[in-house]
C-alpha cells in the first residue's frame, strides 16, 4: 500500500519579494538549489529539475529513435523517479524510445518482496510492461541462501557480480540492448572519491562516464541522472508523491563506502555544490602517460573509443576483451574463460567462497584492506 | 604508579621504546633517524633526483643555488627546516663547503604574527637544533600579506549569475588600510557556513604570495613541510571543492620532504626531539587525534572545533583521523593515487593558448571551461507565470528591482571567462557573487618593499 | 491554561523504521514550551516519538542538528528557506522529515 506525504494546509500570505522564485519572480520559493544555491519554487523546480536530465539526455546522445531501452528498476526513489522523468521526456520531447522496467529478485526475504511490490505498482501507475528476472533462475541460488553459506560480509561483492550480469540478461532475454540506471550525481561523487581513497586508478578516468558497456556485452548501461542531485530526486519525488520504496536493504552496504558517503554529506551541509564539484573534478583528472611499455599503442587505441570498459587484473594491467568470448561453464559472454559469475558459484558450493574473493578482487594487501574498512564505522 | 611493560625498540633491540608505529617499536634515537632517512630518501629520490643535484657540493659549478622553504612554522615545516639544516651541516663540517642556499618564506596575517616571527627568529638563534655552521647560507623571508595587498591595485570580481561569466572592475580603493580578513569578511560575512569559502581564498592568496616570491627572486626548488596525512587531505578537500585539475601540478612542481611521513609521526617526533613550542606560530594547525608516542605525558589540547566551525578540510582531517590508526593504508594511497595524477590539459594543442584564473591563476582550458560546464549542466529557464496572483507577485518584484537598479551606477565592466571552476563555485557563495581582489603581477620589484630579510 | 497547537510530523524516505515504523503523527504541543522547531526536534521528537534513543538517535541527529542526509520541509518549503531551527512553529503545520541515504 502506498501513502503519499500529506498535504500542507498553511500558506504564506503577502510574500516578500525576498521570498520568491529567483527563476520566474511570480511564485513562493520553496527550495534552495544545492547546485547554485538558487531559491526557487515548484513549478520551476519540474521545469529546470526535468530540462536538465532531457539536456543530459540529448547532448550525450543517449538514445535513438525506435530503441529499446530498459529502465533498471529497484522501486527505490532513483528508479522510480527515472522511470516516471523518461516517460514524461518520451512523451514530450519524442525520443520515440520503448521503455520497459527491469527488475531483479535478488531473493531477500523482506527487503526485496516489498521493493518488488512497489515496482509492480509502478508498472501500473506508468502503464509501462515489467520483466522480472530472479537470482535462482539465473543461479539457482538467493542472495538470502547466499548470505547463510558466504557470509553477510561479501554479500555486496556478490550481490554486484551477479546483478550486473542478471540486469544484462534480462536485457537480452527482452531483445533490449540499452539500459538505463538511476545512478544520480551523488552515486558517482562517491565512486570519484572511492577511487581515490582505494587507489583505483584504472578506474579513476572512467569513473564519471555517462556511458559504459564491457566489450563483448551487447549490453550498454547510461545513467541519465548523471548531473542529478540526490536531493533533488528525493524532493521531486516528495512533491510529486511518486510511489517508491525505502528500506534498506537487509544485507548491509559496504561500510567503506558507507564512510565515504557519511564524508560527502558532512560537506555538503557546509558546501551544497560540492557533489557536482566533485564530478567535476573527476572529469579532470587523468593519469600520467605511462612510461613507454609494450602495450602502449594498443592501449591508445582502445583510449580513444570511450565506452569501452577495461578489466584490471590482480597484478595491475589491464585486460582487453576479446569479442565474443563465452564462459565456458553458462555460455554467457566473458572476458576470461569462465566469468566472475561462474567464479563465484563455484566458489559457493565448494562452500569456500572467501578463497575465491580474493583471487578474484586485486592484491592482497587491497583485498585485506577492503574487509578491514568494512569493519570500520565512520 | 602502576608498572607497566616497556617494549623494547626492535631496531637497535637495546633501548626502551618510546613510539610504536608502521606496526613497530621505536627508540628515541631510532625513530629520529627513521624520520631523518624518509625525508633523506625523498630528497634525493624525487623527481628525477632534481633536488639532489641542486643541493650537493659540486666543485665545478657554483653551490650558491638557491632553495625556497615555505616556512608557516608548523611542527611540519619546522621539521623539514631543522632536517635541511642539519644537511647543510653535515656538508660543511666534512666538506667545508656548503651544496646550496636556503631561504625560508613566511606568510603573516597580521602584526602580531609579525611580531610573533621576530620573536621566534630570536628563540631560533639560541636554539642547539637549529645551530647553522655556515652562516651565509640560510636567510629567513617574511611578508606581511596586508601590506602586499596595499601595494597592489585592486579589482572588483563580479560573476554574472545568469552565465557565469566574470565581470572585472577596476576600483580605486581610497587610501584606506586593507586587510586580507576584512576583505573576506566584506565578501563572504562572518557566518560560520562561510569558513570555508573564506579559507579556500585565504589559502589560495598565501599559494599566490609563495608563489611570487618563488618565480621573482631565481629559486631552483620550492618546498614544502605538508606530510602525508596532509598531503593527502590537499588531495581529496581539492577533489571535493572542484579543484581536482590542480592536484598533479601541486605535487609536480613542488617538493615535500616529507611525503612518506605521517602527521602523527611529524608530531611524535616533534615532541621527543625538537620539543618547543615557543617557536609555533600559529600553534597547531593540524590536528591529530592519534599520538603513536607510548607514554604520552607532554600532553597537548588538541583544537576541538565544534561542527558548525569546520571547514572542509577539517572534515577531511575529521575523517582521516578516524581512519588513520588502524587504516594507515587509506593516507598513503590516495598520496600514491595523486602521484600518479598528470595535466589535464596536456593533450591541449600549442595553438590554444591556456587562460589564467583571475584569482588562483590557475590554467583554464577552453575545452573545460568552466563557465560553459556549468551553463550545460544548468538550466536556468523558468515555468510560465499561470496566475494573477502569480502575474502580481512578478509586478512587484519588477517595480523593486527598477528602483535598485537605478541607484546603482552602470559601471563600464569588462566581461571574460578567466575564472577557474573552483574560484567561480566559491565565488558564487559569497553574499553579493562578488570579491575585491588583487590581479596585478606580483614582480620583484614590488615584492622588495614588502619582504623583509632575517639572518640567524 | 494550556496554548496547544495542531502539528502534522512525518518521517519517510524509511526514517519511519526508528520511529516505530509510523509515518505520521498527528501531535499537539504545548505552544509556551515548545515555540521553534528545535524545540519540537529536541523536546518532542527525540523525547517522546524516537523509539530505542541510545542506538537511534545518531541516525537522526549529528552535531546538534539533523543529521546531513536527512531533507527538512516545512509545509513542503526546505526549512533551508525558513530559518531551520528557529523556524517559529504555526498551528497547523506539516513538518517532514525525508532520508535521502537509502539505496536508489
């Protein structure tokens, strides 16, 4: 059952000039930008909130007409809004896409029935089709059985694996090539700063890409609200009453990046600009030029195309995938011979799954580094 | 008293330890020399051996090569100073020569910092750590930012909020007295939410003061005391206030010795070697919570700021702080992780010549300009007026602005895009999107009435 | 005799999960003791409708404020715009409290 926020019944009367929209000067200011710090009211909030995400949309030239793209769908506040905003754009501004929900039943009792709830709600409240794709379909395991073999402490690690790949295959099991996430501003703030406190440098380029797809994935990810506040779809979806589900999930984030997300809104209350500052620092930093090595002109090449997305193996180098390599275990298309997926199952049902994490993340003093800050409280 | 254990130093396996870190125990005298040796090895190692090459005796060329210390008189920078002294030393009592000249800069606010310098210049003299054996070759220089800004013509920095554009105004500031506080405080007022902003200009015109004096007066290196801890706090407050474009070329053109070295390990050492604090400027400017030392009994206030009074940077302190004990590793990689960080503009083609920022001076390019960014990213149309009310609300909000605008002279400014991303965000935070700024080059002959000159 | 006023307060955004798991209470405070909205966060609120304060009250308050994270509305206006704390309570209002950290 969904229950909107209620209404409010006081109004100011007289307004002040002080106290209106610094957009439109005509109506009563009911929000500061943390953006730019402008005071404005509701109905410029929609306009400037939706034009920015169509702006995105457009200049990075996100779709095209007739595609097909699915919108990952959690029921959480960042799909749902994403889900309803690409809707009212499709419409208005007639990108003549197809959209189509997409959601995963990672099979956590509790947290994931409720958020698939409101998800099927959506489905009819923005008459939009839904597919859902579950965990024991694709791996014959739940994410609840999961956690009682490996561990409440990886569950992150393999929630992430396996979604990534479920959210390709229910792409591709629609015939869809394109999906859209509601990972917004703040989402890829964090990422920038999580690079830089990891030391993840090959990722650290890549980190604010509107676009990515691994190569050999027919499948691309973008995320329209790449620019978008988390404040702000939180506040449009207020004010819209948009019908979305908040709990977390049960399986606690990872504490790392935790902290790191306790950080940035300790400085946002002194600094509100500061997710997009961060953005836009990431966008600037790039890598020294490698000192001369084999690899160099190959990897020049692939710099220039920028939605590949390259692995980074354990000792530091960077794999480039080949095209259409198939796991050997599912069949489904991997960079290695057998896929993270694959990997890690294996991994489950010889019951020694935390052997097969470290293999599987980067050396070990980082590994180790990892599972100390997951025990660390901010 | 209780008895408690002593471990025993696992270097020289004899005397008692008084520190434990990096997960080990150290003596006095072992942890002194582990300190002296990481700032050694950065010396020499760093870039290309640049800084060795201009500091060792060479008996073919001239050793009157000269090397600026940006001295705050923080335990940092004091360490970095008492270690190049004792390098000097070393050189002249076996070599009876001396492989460089060092010259120190300071930077005061204020006349009783000024004072407070000339005091500890004093204190330094009689000091056995600092005891320089080759007179000539150490000079310490001191300027008063207030009297710099003096000197200077000013102008008035306006953003147009409507494009981020920058308007420049030259202003005739009429003989009055400014003061780099009060200039501040016109711009951003004295609310706490504005610490920030006011210490991110403040910083920036000290780095520009520093960096004046370095480019005016042929200096080989610059250097700096930052630590590691430091070093990386530089690196993710950059990071989170838009700054991210100059992190490599803080840490390129620049030297610091002490790069390996963590806070708690400069304060450590500071207590069980130099150990005075009469020769502390500004008292302590970096806050540590953690002291590796195992009997602390020199115990010292450590600022608690309460939260509204934070700044970015102390946030970022705040949270390496809570990391840096047991999660040492964190410091050190987001240091590697600038390290590895090049020019983002480096791929920029000769033709297009690189703006300076008004303000920081920093490089914009035209790819990244960040006015155009900006504009990009933000909509600044507004929804149709529907109502009366709302018709009568817009009314009244035009007959108010007439009347302001027409008070205010129609200055002649000079619209341009020399504003870097960094200053144009904390610029916009400042009450009227405008400060009083000095953009005029700082050249040695200006910077000569203001510097003042000090040998022990 | 006692100046009640009316107050509407809602926790969403899944900030309902420390206060009982309710949305929306419907109060009335005593207007002489309880005139700003620190009052009502810090007499009220925490007092009376924080379930379990001793492992809770971190998550709702940092640094004697609302913890950064957590969206402020006043009558749907960011209480940025209305003094924050000082804001001087009317009968009538809605005030709601939104977390914004819960995953997307």
């Amino acid at each position: 059952m969904f229950t909107p926020p209620s209404n409010p019944v006081n109004k100011t009367e007289n307004l002040k000039v002080s106290q209106l929209c610094e957009l439109c000067h005509s109506r009563k200011a009911i929000l500061k930008r943390p953006k730019n710090l402008m005071k404005i009211c509701k109905e410029c909030f929609y306009n400037v909130f939706e034009t920015e995400i169509h702006n995105t949309i457009v200049s990075n030239q996100l779709f095209y007409p007739g595609e097909k793209v699915a919108v990952g769908a959690s029921g959480g506040k960042d799909s749902t809004v994403l889900a309803y905003v690409l809707k009212k754009l499709n419409e208005e501004y007639k990108y003549g896409i197809e959209i189509t929900l997409l959601s995963i039943d990672e099979g956590i009792v509790g947290y994931r029935d409720d958020s698939l709830a409101t998800v099927k709600r959506n489905k009819e409240q923005y008459d939009l089709p839904l597919e859902i794709i579950s965990y024991r379909d694709l791996y014959n395991w739940t994410m609840d059985e999961i956690v009682a073999c490996a561990g409440v402490r990886s569950s992150c690690t393999y929630c992430g694996v396996f979604r990534r790949q479920a959210l390709d295959r229910g792409a591709m099991k629609l015939e869809i090539s394109h999906v859209v996430t509601g990972h917004n501003a703040d989402d890829m703030a964090e990422t920038v700063l999580m690079n830089i406190l990891r030391g993840d440098v090959n990722r650290l380029e890549k980190s604010t890409s509107i676009m990515t797809s691994s190569a050999g994935s027919p499948v691309k990810r973008s995320k329209p609200f790449k620019y978008s506040y988390q404040k702000e779809i939180v506040l449009y979806a207020h004010y819209k009453k948009l019908d979305y589900f908040s709990t977390e999930c049960t399986y606690a984030p990872e504490a790392f990046r935790g902290t790191a997300r306790e950080y940035m809104k300790s400085l946002e209350a002194i600094r509100p600009s500061c997710i997009i500052d961060i953005i836009r620092s990431g966008e600037n930093l790039v890598l020294k030029p490698k000192k001369a090595k084999k690899v160099t002109t190959k990897f020049k090449n692939i710099k220039k195309n920028d939605n590949m997305e390259m692995e980074v193996k354990p000792n530091g180098t960077i794999s480039l995938f080949k095209d259409g390599n198939r796991c050997e275990r599912c069949g489904y298309l991997s960079s290695n011979r057998i896929c993270k997926a694959c990997i890690l199952l294996e991994g489950l049902e010889k019951n020694r799954p935390q052997m097969q994490l470290e293999n599987d993340t980067s050396t070990d003093g980082k590994a180790k580094l990892m599972r100390d800050l997951e025990n660390l409280t901010f | 008293m209780e008895e408690t254990l002593i471990p025993v130093c696992e270097r020289c396996k004899e005397q008692p330890a008084v520190a434990k870190t990096r997960k080990e125990y150290f003596c006095k005298e072992c942890f002194s020399k582990f300190i002296l040796l990481k700032q050694r090895r950065t010396l020499i190692s760093d870039k290309d051996k640049f800084l060795e090459t201009v500091m060792k005796v060479t008996y073919k060329t001239p050793n009157d090569e000269k090397i600026l210390l940006a001295l705050s008189f923080g335990k940092s920078s004091l360490v970095v100073l008492q270690n190049l002294i004792e390098y000097l030393n070393n050189q002249y009592s076996q070599q009876q020569k001396t492989g460089f000249i060092l010259e120190t800069i300071t930077v005061v606010e204020n006349d009783d910092e000024y004072k407070k310098f000339k005091e500890i210049i004093k204190t330094l003299e009689k000091l056995k750590d600092f005891e320089i054996l080759n007179k000539g070759s150490i000079k310490f220089r001191v300027v008063n930012i207030n009297q710099l800004l003096n000197q200077e013509k000013l102008s008035l920095l306006k953003l147009n909020i409507e494009d981020y554009k920058l308007l420049v105004e030259d202003i005739n500031e009429a003989a009055s007295i400014i003061n780099i506080n009060q200039l501040l405080i016109d711009s951003f007022g004295t609310q706490y939410k504005t610490l920030s902003s006011k210490e991110d200009f403040k910083n920036i015109a000290i780095k520009n003061t520093i960096e004046a004096v370095f480019h005016s007066f042929n200096y080989k290196a610059l250097v700096y005391g930052s630590s590691m801890s430091k070093l990386a706090t530089e690196i993710v407050t950059n990071t989170v206030i838009g700054r991210g474009d100059v992190i490599a070329k803080n840490l390129d053109t620049k030297f610091y010795p002490l790069t390996d070295v963590f806070y708690s390990e400069v304060d450590a050492y500071y207590q069980l070697v130099i150990n005075n604090n009469d020769i502390l400027l500004k008292g302590e400017e970096f806050s540590s919570s953690n002291s590796i030392l195992i009997q602390n009994d020199n115990h010292f206030e450590i600022l608690k700021k309460s939260k509204q009074t934070k700044t970015i940077s102390d946030i970022t302190m705040d949270y390496f702080n809570t990391i840096e004990g047991d999660y040492a590793n964190v410091i050190s990689t987001v240091v590697k992780t600038g390290l590895k960080l090049g020019n983002p503009n480096a791929f920029i083609s000769a033709s297009e010549n690189l703006k300076h920022c008004k303000i920081c001076s920093s490089n914009i390019s035209k790819k990244q300009n960040p006015a155009d960014w900006i504009n990009k990213i933000t909509v600044m149309k507004p929804a149709p007026i529907n109502t009366d009310e709302e018709r009568a609300n817009y009314d009244h909000w035009k007959t108010e602005t007439a009347l302001a605008v027409d008070k205010g002279s129609e200055a002649t400014n000079e619209e341009c895009d020399n504003l870097c991303y960094g200053c144009t965000v904390t610029l916009n935070t400042s009450s009227h999107k405008s400060i009083k700024w000095n953009t005029s080059n700082k050249d040695a002959a200006l910077l000569n009435q203001v510097l003042e000159d000090f040998v022990l | 005799m006692t100046n009640n006023i009316k107050l509407l307060i809602e926790f969403l955004g899944g900030l309902d999960s420390i206060f009982d798991n309710k949305r929306t209470y419907s109060v009335e405070v005593d207007n002489d003791k309880i005139k700003t909205l620190k009052d009502l966060i810090f007499d009220y609120i925490v007092k009376e409708l924080l379930v379990k304060p001793e492992d809770n009250y971190s998550i709702y308050i940092q640094d004697e404020t609302i913890r950064p994270g957590i969206l402020t509305l006043i009558n749907d206006v960011d209480w940025e715009l209305e003094e924050e704390l000082d804001y001087v309570l009317q009968n009538r209002d809605v005030i709601s409290f939104t977390s914004t950290l819960h995953g997307g």
